[in-house]
C-alpha cells in the first residue's frame, strides 16, 4: 500500500468553502426578496397590430 500521506490542496478547500458560504448568503438574500416582492404569474401582452389610418 501507498505510505505517502494524503495532501490536501488548502486553496482548493477554502474555495469550495467560500464558494459554499456565498451560495448560502445568496439563498437568503433570493429568499427574503421573494417574501417581499412575489413572483406572480407573468401575463402575456397580446401584440395589437398599430391601426391603419
């Protein structure tokens, strides 16, 4: 077997980490913004033709 200890990338894992810690502020901040301002159902605008005169 393979006596080498095990390196670990320390930029690699705080990355991920921070990469994990803004995907969680960014969650809330979706979350919160969504209570306060919901997303209704988006209604379609019938295209009117410009009137001929």
């Amino acid at each position: 077997m393979n006596q080498e200890p095990k390196l670990i990338d320390l930029n690699a894992e705080r990355a991920k980490r921070v990469h994990d810690l803004n995907e969680k502020r960014l969650n809330e901040v979706r979350q919160a913004f969504e209570q306060a301002m919901p997303l209704g159902k988006t209604k379609k605008k019938p295209k009117n033709k410009p009137k001929k005169r």
